[in-house]
C-alpha cells in the first residue's frame, strides 16, 4: 500500500512539472518570437515589460521552461528503469 502511495505522489508531482515545464517554455519562447516579429507584447512579454524587465527575461522564462520539463523527463526515465529492474 505504500508503495502505490508513493507512486502516486509522484506522478501527481511529476504531472506538475510537466505542465509547468510547458507552460512556461510556450509563454517564453512564444512571447518572445511574437514580440520580435510583429512588435508587440502578450502573455508573459506583456507582463515582463509592464514591470519593466529587460528584453532577455523573456526567453528566460523559456529556458526556465525547458529545464523544468528536462527534470520531467529525467525523472520519467529514472523511474521507468527503477520499476524494470525491481
């Protein structure tokens, strides 16, 4: 009973940073193309240049986007393996 738990805490954690993950490499990067292409600022550009960030924050939030679904993923096959040779 532990174990299923367990894992369920985890899959519920992972769905988070998978969701985040996206989320905030879509906003980041999809902001920042909007914003070079066609002059203007939505989503998280907006609010970035309404507090008066810098250009680079942007993309930024991005990466940080990236990095959130690279531990996602890590995790995804860590388990994965853990659950084959147990």
């Amino acid at each position: 009973m532990e174990k299923q738990r367990k894992r369920t805490d985890s899959s519920s954690g992972q769905g988070m940073l998978w969701l985040f993950g996206a989320i905030l490499a879509i906003q980041g990067f999809g902001s920042a193309i909007t914003e070079a292409g066609w002059d203007t600022s939505f989503g998280v550009a907006g609010l970035l240049r309404a507090a008066h960030m810098p250009e680079w924050a942007t993309p930024l939030v991005g990466f940080a986007g990236l990095a959130l679904l690279g531990m996602a993923a890590r995790r995804h096959y860590t388990g994965r393996r853990a659950d084959r040779h147990s």
